[in-house]
C-alpha cells in the first residue's frame, strides 16, 4: 500500500530531520545543560519517529512487537540517562549559565 509506504518514510525522513538538528544543537548551543537538553529532546523524538516509520514498514508482525518493545524501552532510558547526566554534572561542580551572562571566551581574556 503506497499510503503506509508513503507515511512510513515521512516519519523516517522526520525522524532523520531531528537527529540533524540535535546534532547542530550539540555543536552550537553555549554550554552544557541546553547541549544536555538538545541531545535528549531530540534523541527521543527522533527515536520515535524512525521506529514508528520501520514499524509502519514491516506491518502487523513480530518485528513490529519487537519494535515497540525498544520504543518503550528507550523512552524510560533515554530521558533517565539524560537527567542522571545532568544532575552528574551538577553534583560535581558545574554550574548552569545564568540568563544574560556572558560567556568566558579566549577573545575577552587579557594576555
């Protein structure tokens, strides 16, 4: 059926689209916490939308269970893991950037 093919691959390619965007998250945002914040929201997301687009694809069988065993698997770990990351780092010292501070940078420090 071409519609099922048709919304399997959207939700793939949606899928795909968000794990860009994470990665460009990961590279671009200022400082740990919303890198934290950027790999998990899109992380999960992404999960979502790829494994819905595979379970889409093979239909009504057993890979389709197995692949909904892994969705609810991953959607209890992958947001545990990012907030024991993140309280990791807050326990060990690393302090979230406040709202209009500005970042220590190479250019600012005197030689």
């Amino acid at each position: 059926m071409i519609v099922i093919d048709v919304l399997s691959w959207i939700a793939i390619l949606g899928g795909v689209v968000l794990l860009l965007a994470g990665g460009v998250g990961l590279l671009r945002f200022p400082e740990f916490y919303t890198r934290c914040h950027a790999s998990g929201v899109t992380d999960t997301g992404a999960t979502l939308l790829i494994l819905v687009g595979l379970m889409l694809q093979a239909g009504l069988s057993l890979i389709t269970v197995k692949l909904l065993l892994i969705l609810v698997f991953l959607f209890i770990t992958s947001p545990t893991a990012t907030h024991a990351l993140a309280h990791a780092a807050l326990t060990s010292g690393v302090q979230p950037k406040r709202l209009g501070e500005e970042a220590e940078t190479s250019e600012s420090a005197d030689p």
